[in-house]
C-alpha cells in the first residue's frame, strides 16, 4: 500500500490529535455481546417493546398464510392436512422461538423410528405425517460438521441430538429456522454451531434506550410541580431533636389545610414559591428513542407503536409496503426453502400422491381497502372477458381457471358452491324459429 492511500485512508492530524493515540474516538472498538437465554427470556416478558420486535415479523409471514393452486378437491384436502397438523401454528412457533433464542425447527413426525436416516417423501402414503413438534435450538444440539465440499449441507451440521439422549435426527427430517444467521460460523462466540444469534442481540441496546427514557418520563411526571418553602434558620434550628418533629408536623398540616381549601397557611419569615417541568422537548427525546427501535428491529413505528408517521404528506404507507416487501422477501428467500421436505410430505399425506401441478403461493399480506377491492374485481373481471373474447382457451379450461381466480382473490367467495349446485354454463336457450312475413301480392 502505498504512502498516499494510506494518509487518504486513514486521515491523521497531530496538532488535533485526530487519528493518533490521543484521539478518544481511536480506542472504541466492538466486543462480542453476550445475552443467555434466562436474560433473552426476561426481556422478552419484561419489555413490550422487545416482545413485539420478536414476534411481530414472525407473526406478519404466517397470518394470512398461504393460497394453493390445484383443483377444488386437492385444496380442500391439503388444507384439512394443514388444520389437522396445526402446520400454521408450528411454524409460527418455531419462527418466534427462532428469533427469541437464535434458532428452532419442527420435527416431522411420520412414526419412523430410524429418524438418522434421510426422510423420504415419495414413500409416504395418506396421512403419512402423524405429528409436527417445536424444538429450540436448547432440545437439538448439532453434531459434526459436513466437510465434503460436494455434499449440499457442506460446512452445516451433519445431523442433530437430544440432550441426554442417544437419538440422532437427519436435518431432512426438521424444519429449521435461524434467527441471525451468522456470516461465519466459525469466528462466532458464544453460540451454539448450527444456530444463530438472537434478534434481541444486537436490539436490546435500543430497546433498554427506550425503556429507560420512558421511566425516567414517568418518574418526571412526579416531579412535574415542587413546592418551595423558605424557612428562616432551619439549619439552625434542627440541632433540636424536638425541631425536627415540629416541623414535619407543620408541613402536614399546612399540606392538609391546603388541600381542604387550597390556602398555605405560613409564617410571616416564611416565603413559598412553585417551580414546575418543562416537558416540551420530551416528545423528541420519545421520538428519537422509538425509531432507534424501529431501526434495530426493522419494524417501521406505525406497526410497532401504532402511530402514524411524520413530516409533511407523510401517512406511513409507503413505510409499511416497504416493511411488508421485506417480509414477503423472508417468506420466499427462508421460509418457503426451509419448508419445501415439509411440504412434499405434507402433500402426500393429504393425497397420496404428487400431482406435479399443485404448488402454492403466499397470500398479500397488504390489506385492501373496499374501493380498491372494488377496482381488483372490476380488472379482473375484465381480463376474464378479454381472455374469453379472444377464444385462444376452451370455454371449459377458462371458466375453471376463473372461478379459480376469483375465489383465492376473495371477490366471489361462494361461487365454488354455486357452481356446484347450478352447473358451469348457461342452460342453452330454446330457439323459436320465426316466420318472415309474406310479402304483398304484386297486382
């Protein structure tokens, strides 16, 4: 490196002391931070603020859960598969567990005692899933690292154990979920292999920020007005034992009078004067301490403390998209990836087989208002008729596809139903052939 990179590099100035050994900033450096789970535990029941920055994403990616593409029959099954397993709950489970302590997976139970060995969805027949279980990264300790470069778990736990047990459990046969996945492993102090880091990690910092500054207001509030009495030689007087007694007892009973009539009875030496607190900048200080635990936990402040945003034509909306993007992206990016073995069986074990067709995708997590509601079911509407008036599809294949459309859009939520009791098409007209009139005999 050369003489001139390294002075624009690492700017120096010997007069200020900047950059040298003098300069305070020089010495900060950053250290491993180190939270147990008996401390990760009472943050999360102590404090609203961290409890709602752990569960708050999690819960975000599962409430609407998701929407299957296949026939009427197949989702009805898949999602009766769903409702009897409590799929939606575990993962649920596992993800706020994962973020709360850095990492849980859901056992797929399918009654296989040779849980060390891969799982293999295509030998699972109807009803092959018997039941789903959260374990926290406290109930899965992993085992040795897979050091064959041509094995896709590479680098990655080769299986996992209970504690105090001898059972050994094949990643396949686990759902697994990571709350900060670590950028490598093996610099990481402090933490178990195979697991990440809490998301209360690297927040609690703000969230103890903002939990003190709303103490410290509330403690405040108590001393928003102080009286001040003046008393002429009261240092003096209280050498007196006796004193001390008197003067209690006369503020007592000055305060009683004082709140029966709101008159301070006082010496004619004694003076009285009230100072109040100034609370006009404490909104700021409130302010700044909610988006710094706006910013650790990613969460925007209209859907972590309620309240809408601010500065000018500001309403949050454009916050909350970003937020629910960001969501969208952990659903496609961690958690569809982590539960495709889940899934393959899960399929399975509602049908029998695997149709190739069935797939699934996650439902909007933004929430429509009616007039854009409204404005959805007019456009598709539309697209139906232009698909129908182009004739490039049968009639058949695109009614199905329609009725399809508009029932996972939530626009004709009964039409499944009235298409089963009615029919699919129109009843074909009765043609009545009509006679034209006879033209007027020519003379």
């Amino acid at each position: 490196m050369s003489v001139f990179s390294y002075v624009k590099d690492n700017l120096q100035n010997l007069v200020a002391g900047l950059g040298t050994g003098r300069d305070k900033a020089a010495h900060s450096h950053y250290s491993a931070p180190v939270m147990d789970d008996q401390q990760l535990i009472n943050a999360f029941r102590g404090s609203w603020s961290a409890r709602k920055g752990v569960t708050i994403p999690a819960l975000d990616a599962c409430r609407n859960w998701r929407n299957w593409q296949a026939k009427k029959e197949q989702i009805q099954a898949i999602e009766a598969e769903e409702q009897r397993l409590d799929v939606n709950g575990k993962i649920l489970e596992a993800l706020i567990k994962a973020r709360l302590f850095g990492g849980a997976a859901v056992f797929i139970g399918t009654g296989d005692k040779n849980t060390n060995e891969p799982i293999r969805p295509e030998s699972l027949q109807k009803g092959g899933i018997k039941y789903l279980t959260v374990m926290t990264r406290r109930q899965l300790s992993a085992t040795a690292i897979e050091q064959d470069p041509q094995s896709e778990r590479f680098g990655k736990p080769k299986a996992y154990n209970l504690p105090g047990s001898q059972i050994e459990i094949h990643p396949s046969r686990l759902v697994i979920f990571v709350g900060v996945q670590h950028p490598d492993p093996e610099l990481a102090q402090g933490v178990e292999f195979g697991w990440g880091d809490s998301v209360l990690l690297s927040a609690m910092p703000a969230v103890k920020h903002y939990d003190e500054t709303m103490a410290n207001v509330v403690s405040l509030v108590y001393e928003a007005k102080i009286d001040v009495i003046n008393i002429p030689n009261l240092m003096t007087s209280l050498q007196d034992k006796n004193y001390t007694k008197q003067l209690l007892d006369r503020l007592a009973l000055a305060a009683t009078a004082k709140g029966i009539n709101g008159t301070l009875i006082l010496d004619g030496l004694e003076t009285h004067s009230s100072k109040s607190a100034n609370f006009s900048t404490l909104p700021d200080i409130i302010s700044k301490a909610e988006q710094g635990v706006s910013g650790a936990f990613d969460i925007p402040g209209s859907r972590m403390f309620g309240q809408s945003s601010g500065g000018l034509n500001a309403n949050g909306e454009e916050n909350t998209r970003n937020y629910y993007d960001n969501v969208a992206s952990k659903q496609k990016l961690e958690i569809k990836p982590a539960m495709s073995v889940l899934d393959e069986c899960l399929i399975r074990s509602a049908l029998g087989a695997r149709p190739q067709e069935i797939h699934y995708a996650w439902a909007p997590l933004w929430q429509p208002t009616a007039k854009e509601r409204a404005d959805i079911g007019k456009t598709t509407a539309d697209t139906i008729k232009t698909l129908a008036d182009t004739k490039l599809y049968a009639q058949e294949a695109l009614s199905e596809a329609s009725v399809n459309l508009l029932v996972e859009m939530s626009i004709l939520p009964g039409l499944e139903a009235a298409m089963d009791k009615f029919g699919a098409a129109l009843p074909e007209e009765e043609i009545t052939p009509v006679t034209p009139p006879k033209e007027p005999a020519s003379t």
